[in-house]
C-alpha cells in the first residue's frame, strides 16, 4: 500500500500527510528554517549598516572643508564685458553693449562717482 491510502481504505487528507512529513523529518526542518532565518538577519544587517553608512557619508559631505565651501562662494572679480553681437533663437543678430561685470552689492557702496558715470 502507498502513503496516501491507510489500510481502511479512505485516502489521508493533505494536511494528515504534512503533519506525518513534518513528524519524521522534524530536525530538518528545523534546521532549514533556523537557516534561512539566519540568512535572513544576515541580509538584513548588512541593508542597514549600508544604509547608516549612506546617511554618514551624505551628513558628512555637506560639510566637508569649509575652506573649499568659501572658495566655491567668492564673487568674481569686477571686469568690464567688451560690446559684441548675439545671434537669438529666432535669427536675428542683436548689438550688446559692454558692461562691468562681477564684484559685489559692497562695491558699489565704495566708490558711487563710478556708479553715476
């Protein structure tokens, strides 16, 4: 006779034959799911120390050398833009004057005869 019909004849319901697997191969199972559960923590910790590491590196970037911070910030230096033409999207050809350009809001404070001029 095979597994699935006992000697009186009725054919053994599925979950009868999972708790018979389940009896005779107990520590295997056990074994497999403590396992996976293992593996499973295993891929967990290493998700969350690169992510804590991700957020490290990100906090620290913004603030890494404030000297590189106040480079990157200087204004440029004042300096005349000589006249030229600029061709527009369109075709046209348009004459722009020349200008200065650069320095800062502060500048102009310093000397007003040049502003007027």
């Amino acid at each position: 006779m095979n597994d699935s019909t006992p000697e009186d004849g009725e054919p053994t319901s599925f979950v009868e034959k999972t708790k018979n697997l389940y009896g005779k191969h107990k520590g295997k199972f056990l074994a497999a799911g403590t396992a996976l559960g293992g593996m499973a923590l295993a891929v967990v910790v290493v998700v969350a120390r690169k992510a804590m590491e991700q957020n490290a590196a990100e906090d620290t970037g913004s603030v890494a050398d404030p000297a590189a911070v106040d480079e990157r910030r200087k204004t440029p230096v004042k300096h005349p833009v000589v006249g030229h033409t600029r061709t527009l999207a369109d075709g046209r050809i348009v004459p722009v004057a020349g200008y200065e350009r650069g320095g800062s809001s502060d500048d102009e404070d310093e000397d007003p005869g040049e502003a007027a001029a």
